[in-house]
C-alpha cells in the first residue's frame, strides 16, 4: 500500500525500493497486485521495458491464480505504457 501512495505523488525510487522488498514476502496471489504497483513505479521513473516485463510478470500470475480483476488492471496499465 505505501509503495502505491508513493507512487501516486511521484516517489518513483521509493516506491520501487519498498515494492521490491515486499515482494518476497507477498501471498502469491496477491502479487500481481504489488507487480501492478511496481509497473506504475518503474513506468513513472521512465523504465519502460521494465515496466512491460512487470505488467507481464503479473499477468502470468493472474493466469495462475484466475484474478480477473487484477488481470484487467494490468492490461489497462500495459496500454497506458
């Protein structure tokens, strides 16, 4: 959650570096959510193929574990890159 308010106000640095150490420790199906947050965060910070390579990762987890809405966020973030 902090990694998405900080992205939202332009912390793009911040955000990643606290997404990227939540990570690990994230449910499995619920990381597709932090990859959305990071996406927006590497995209922000102008790492765009990084962003894609994010969005995509999550998507292959929203395959896995059917997170439908998760799965359209990330497809809706992957148009916005």
């Amino acid at each position: 959650m902090l990694g998405r308010v900080l992205t939202r106000h332009g912390r793009y640095s911040e955000a990643k570096r606290r997404l990227e150490e939540s990570y690990p420790a994230t449910a499995h199906r619920y990381r597709a959510h932090t990859l959305i947050d990071l996406g927006m965060a590497q995209r922000g910070d102008g790492q765009i193929e990084e962003a894609i390579e994010t969005f995509q990762q999550g998507l292959a987890i929203t395959e896995e574990t059917g997170d439908r809405p998760a799965q359209s966020d990330l497809l809706l973030e992957l148009g916005f890159t």
